[in-house]
C-alpha cells in the first residue's frame, strides 16, 4: 500500500512537470522530417482514409500506428492541433511510469519498481520524447507491455495463455510503431517455447499463441502492403534502403544515417541499385527497397573487414552521448534561453551515463532471481542494438531501452552488489562494459563532436 501511494505521489510530481513544461511548447514547430510526414499521413487518414502523401497514392514507406495514433487525436481536437498531441503523449508517459513500476516489481520487487518508475519519470530524453511528434514514447510503451506480459507469462498459473496472447499483441503494436521490431518474432517465440514451465506440448502451445497474437496485429497490415508493393513487405519500405544508406561504397563513417542529405552526385546510395536499362518508373517502393537490400547484401559480403568496421561505428553511435536537444537548438530549430540549454544538455549527458554505468553494475551485480527475465531483457537489448549495429544507429533510437537500463540501475542502487559477492566473470564482463562506454564517449567528444560543441557554444553566447 505504501508503494502504491508512493506512486501516485510520484505521477502527481510527474503530470505537474509535463503540464508546466507544455506551456512553454505552446509556439514549439514541427522541426524533424519524421514529424511532419508522421502528421501529413495523420491528415491524410482523418481526411481522406488514406494512408497516404499524395491523394490516390497510399504508401507504405512509413509504420502505421504513430499516424493512426495522431490521426486520432486530430479527430477529438482538431486537424493540426500539436498540443493535443503532446498531451496526449503526456498521457502515453505517465502509462509508461505505471509499467515500469509493475515490471521492476515484478523482476525485482517494490522499491526497485519505485525507483525505476522515478527514473523514467525525471530522465530528462523522455521528457523531451513528450513534445516531440516521434515514435519513441508508443513505441517503448508497447515494448514494455510486451515485457511484463512476457514476465507474467513466465510466472506461470491459469492465465499463462492471456498473458501469451498480450505478449504477441504487443510486440505486433510496437512493429507497426517502429518496424525495427517486426522481426523479434524470429526470436521471442522460440525463445518462449523453451522457458516457460511445464510439458513439451504446453511450451509449443504458448509459444504459438505468442506467435498468433503477434500475426493477428501485424498480417493485415502486412497484406496489405504486399498487394500494394508487388513484393513481401512486412511493415514499411524503409528497412532495405536503411540497410543501403549505411552499407555502400560511400557511406560516411560519421553519421551515417546522414548519407541521404550528405549527397547529390553520384556518390548517392540510391545510384548503382538497378542495372542498365532498367525502368524505375514502373517500380513500386517495395520492388525499389528490395533492390536495395539486395545490392547492401552484396556490398557486405564482398567487403567484409569494412562492414565489421563501419558495424563497430555504428554499435559506438547507438551507445553515444545523447545530443539531439543540442543539435536543435545549435541548428536554430529551437530556441529556449541560454541557462535552460545549459542545465538541459548537462542533465541528458549525466543522467545517460549514471543509467547506463549502474544499469552495466545491476546487470552484473543483481540480476533478477528469475534468470529467465534477465536473459529476456538482454535479448531485447542486444536484439535493438544489433539490428541498429547492421544498420545504421543514432542514440535515439535507443530511448526504448532506458527503462530497462533503468530498471537495472534501481536495482545496483538498491540492492548494491559488494564488489567481493560478485563472481569474478561478472567482475571482468563488467568493467569491460564499463571501459568500453568510456571509451565509447572520449572518442566521441574528442573526435566526432568536438566542432559541435564549438557550434553549439556559439549558438548560446555569439
């Protein structure tokens, strides 16, 4: 009971926070891409049942459900109306506290979920996630669905088929958030068959009702973008033409996600796809995305010792410094004052590393009693960050896996591991860890974003 009203203590806190600083977004733009086509496909669904950038041409070059998500909104607010959405999104991230505080308990108990909760409440990447149009916020939400309801499922009982069934259900509404997740499939429902308790023929069971509550969310959708595209297409068009923005001759080592804005010559990525006399007039998106995939296929294997490099780049990227809010405002999209910045931009480095740095200790130190739940969530972990490591990373798009960091670092925290309890495997795996993230941030304020900083300083005090 005192949990539970910590907790509410903790949302209170929390709601007044998102409440104040929505007050100041009331004049905020849309300053990203992705917003902006995430809100024209919004307005082309609310006006026309389309989902779609142009009248009469749907598409599938984007995930469905964040522009059904503010395709929704716009039909209670009002088309357009940004603050609607931002409070709903506050919405989306006081429901994501309450999950996390049900998942920490459930992997730890009530005061690591609280802690967690608080984490996740106050870190200030999140709290920026709620007045931005993006993903991040309804994608980590059904992740983290997707993770108690895996946890529920391993403690076993008379609802372990429910519980299965919200497992496939969520994970399927988080590949239709960001499609990176579409094929954890491959992964989750083996995964499930061989943990949870009870004869062989149980195990099969759940696992395929893993896998069916997943298919019931994701093969409409992807039925449809396959009649649409000629070809199979899962979730989107982007994955094939990621893959070959980060896998080709000229992909920079710096930014690599960058290469689509870096080139206009014939350095492009999408140059060098079709073969002589080929007609990209008649091609679908998909046809186009499978061409690409093909041709980062061929490009990986034939230079093998460079796709390991740029691998390892990318893998420093994902785990890099977070530097989003300052690149906004150095690139004049933002424009709060001066103190705000500074305190800002100093309370995402340090918040980033203590997470990440207790999360390495938690995660070495105090694992959960049930190991089955610990080897789940690195599975999670080292599934995003390697599908990113193949592709190309950002540090954004590792926002979804802080609550699971953070969940790790409650519990080094609370529990706080002695140094001598800890076999000396964990030890070493541990400050390898820890050596390699330092390692990771030295290289990057020293080489990759020193000229930034320089920027960004410029940008506060010209």
């Amino acid at each position: 009971m005192r949990s539970v009203r910590s907790l509410l203590i903790l949302l209170f806190i929390a709601l007044a926070l998102r409440l104040g600083l929505l007050v100041f977004t009331q004049t905020t733009p849309l300053v990203v891409s992705d917003e902006r086509d995430y809100v024209a496909l919004a307005e082309s669904i609310l006006d026309r049942g389309e989902f779609a950038f142009e009248p009469g041409r749907p598409t599938s070059m984007r995930p469905p459900l964040y522009p059904a998500f503010l395709a929704g909104v716009f039909a209670v607010a009002g088309a357009g109306n940004l603050q609607a959405v931002r409070l709903a999104q506050v919405a989306v991230s006081l429901a994501l506290i309450v999950v996390v505080y049900r998942l920490g308990t459930r992997m730890y108990d009530g005061r690591i979920g609280l802690v967690a909760a608080g984490v996740v409440g106050f870190y200030p990447s999140l709290l920026l996630a709620n007045y931005l149009l993006l993903t991040e916020l309804l994608f980590t939400l059904f992740v983290l669905l997707g993770c108690l309801a895996l946890v529920r499922l391993l403690d076993g009982g008379s609802k372990a088929a429910l519980w299965a069934t919200v497992t496939g259900l969520s994970v399927g509404l988080a590949a239709l958030t960001r499609s990176v997740l579409w094929p954890f499939p491959l992964v989750l429902v083996p995964f499930a068959g061989l943990v949870v308790g009870g004869s062989a023929r149980r195990r099969i069971g759940l696992a395929a009702v893993v896998l069916a509550g997943y298919a019931v969310v994701v093969v409409p959708w992807a039925a449809r973008n396959t009649r649409l595209q000629g070809v199979v297409t899962i979730v989107d068009t982007m994955g094939g033409m990621n893959l070959r923005v980060g896998n080709y001759e000229h992909t920079p080592d710096d930014r690599m996600w960058s290469a689509p804005f870096s080139y206009n010559d014939e350095r492009l990525w999408s140059l060098g796809i079709g073969r002589r006399g080929d007609d990209w007039r008649h091609w679908t998106d998909g046809e186009k995305e499978k061409r690409a995939q093909r041709k980062a296929l061929e490009y990986m294997v034939a230079h093998p010792g460079t796709t390991l490099r740029r691998s390892a780049i990318r893998f420093a990227d994902f785990w890099g410094l977070e530097r989003e809010f300052v690149a906004l405002v150095r690139d004049g999209k933002y424009h709060p004052p001066g103190w705000f910045v500074a305190i800002g931009a100093l309370a995402i480095t340090v918040s980033f590393v203590a997470v990440a740095l207790l999360a390495i200790a938690g995660i070495f130190g105090a694992p959960p009693h049930d190991l089955r739940v610990h080897a789940f969530s690195l599975l999670l972990i080292l599934f995003v960050c390697g599908v990113h490591s193949l592709v190309f990373a950002h540090s954004r798009y590792r926002l979804p896996l802080t609550p699971l960091l953070a969940i790790y670092a409650s519990a080094a925290l609370v529990i706080r591991p002695s140094w001598a309890s800890i076999a000396w495997p964990a030890r070493l795996a541990s400050t390898s860890a820890c050596v390699l993230l330092v390692a990771i941030w030295v290289r990057q304020l020293a080489l990759s974003d020193a000229n930034r900083i320089q920027g960004f300083l410029k940008a506060l005090w010209p």
